[in-house]
C-alpha cells in the first residue's frame, strides 16, 4: 500500500468514533486532502537505519498518523488565529458562525487524538514540546517587528523533527541532533506559505540514505524541540 494512503486510512479510523455526524466530516474532509508528508516522514524515518525491525505495521501507521493529525490541529488553528473568521462574516450569517466553531471543535481534537496516538511512545514529550513551541512562537508572532514567516515555518520544522523521532524510536533507534536538524530544515523547505508539498514532491530516495548517514554518525538525542526561533 502506498505510504501516504496507509497513513491516511491511519488518520481517518483514529477520529471515526468522533461525534456528532457533521464534525466527524469536517475532520474527515481536512484529512482526505490534506498532504500527508509529516506521515510519510516518520515511515521514511523508521525505514532508514538497518535495524531489521517491521515497518509494515499498524502501529508505526499509528504513530505516523499521530504526527499528521497533530500538525492538521496546529495548522489548523495558526490558519484561524491568522484569519479570525468571526470577523469575516455577516453578523446575520449563523451557518459562517458554526462553521468557524466547528473548524475551532476540529483543531481541538486533531492535536488531542495526536497525542492519544503517540502517549505511550518515545515521542510523547517531544510531542508536547511542539505545542508549546507552537504557542509561544504564536504569541510572539504578534509583537512588532516580529518574523511572522520564520515564527509561522517553525511550526513545519518542530512537527518533521517529532515525525523522525516517532519512527526512528519505533524501530528501536534514537535520532541525533543533527537528524533532528535535517528534518527541520527539510520541514522548512516543504513549506509552500502554509501548504506542505506532497511527500512524493517532498522526498526521495536520498531523503532515506541522507537519515541513513546522519543516524550513523551517532552522538545521542537532545530531547528539546531544537528548531523554534524562540528555544535558548
């Protein structure tokens, strides 16, 4: 099966119990179009050292698909932070009204069924080091003189990191600094203003030989989020 309609289908059944009917769909529809390259990565990730360990298993699609709906949710609210649709519609328009809160219930629970995805794995802690990076870049985003695109981009890189240390971690690996490197410059790179590219577009095989080599030359993990503009 292809890696990003396996991670896909991963996404999907991790939010079909989602009540009621029209949110499970407004979930539904952000995920079946959305570019599953955060996904995609942490497969690439968990393929690239030569640990032997399945990869073609439901729990790595799990944890992939943890990443992914992590990044919809905060993607999801930086776009409606930047956007605030309340004030973009007629003060008679219920239905723009629902919509925007349904888009806001939808953000909520893409990060939440993330964190239930990846709570009981190596990429829990870094998985709450991305959202508090992602609020914090956020706040200062609003300050005069801020670097609105790089605060924004930081978003792209912290979630490419957590998609390397979900995978590698599931095969029994612990990614170095410098892999953790190269996926936030890589996140950074996918960013098209605010849209990921394709992980077809996005990834090669030298993007697994180039994880391959840098897991290689070793030196341990920094368990810190390393790519915010914000970090110290």
């Amino acid at each position: 099966m292809d890696d990003a309609v396996r991670v896909r289908d991963a996404a999907h059944e991790a939010v079909d119990d989602i009540e009621p009917d029209r949110l499970r769909e407004v979930l539904f529809d952000r995920l079946s179009v959305a570019p599953m390259t955060p996904a995609v990565l942490a497969l690439v990730s968990a393929r690239a050292p030569e640990t032997g360990v399945d990869t073609d298993t439901d729990g790595l699609a799990e944890r992939a698909a943890g990443v992914q709906l992590i990044y919809e949710g905060l993607r999801l609210t930086r776009s409606l932070a930047h956007d605030e649709p309340w004030t973009l519609t007629d003060e008679n328009d219920v239905s723009g009204d629902i919509d925007a809160d349904l888009d806001v219930l939808a953000a909520d629970v893409l990060v939440s069924r993330g964190f239930y995805l990846l709570a009981r794995t190596d990429a829990a802690d870094r998985a709450v080091d991305v959202v508090r990076a992602f609020g914090r870049d956020q706040t200062l985003r609003r300050g005069e003189g801020a670097d609105v695109d790089a605060l924004d981009q930081n978003l792209e890189a912290d979630v490419f990191a957590l998609a390397v240390v979900a995978g590698m971690t599931a095969v029994g690996e612990t990614p170095s600094p410098a892999v953790l490197e190269y996926a936030s410059e890589l996140g950074r790179e996918c960013d098209r203003g605010g849209r990921l590219q394709s992980a077809d577009a996005a990834f090669s095989e030298s993007t697994t030989e180039r994880i391959a080599s840098l897991s290689a030359v070793g030196g341990g993990s920094d368990d810190r989020v390393p790519s915010s503009a914000t970090d110290s």
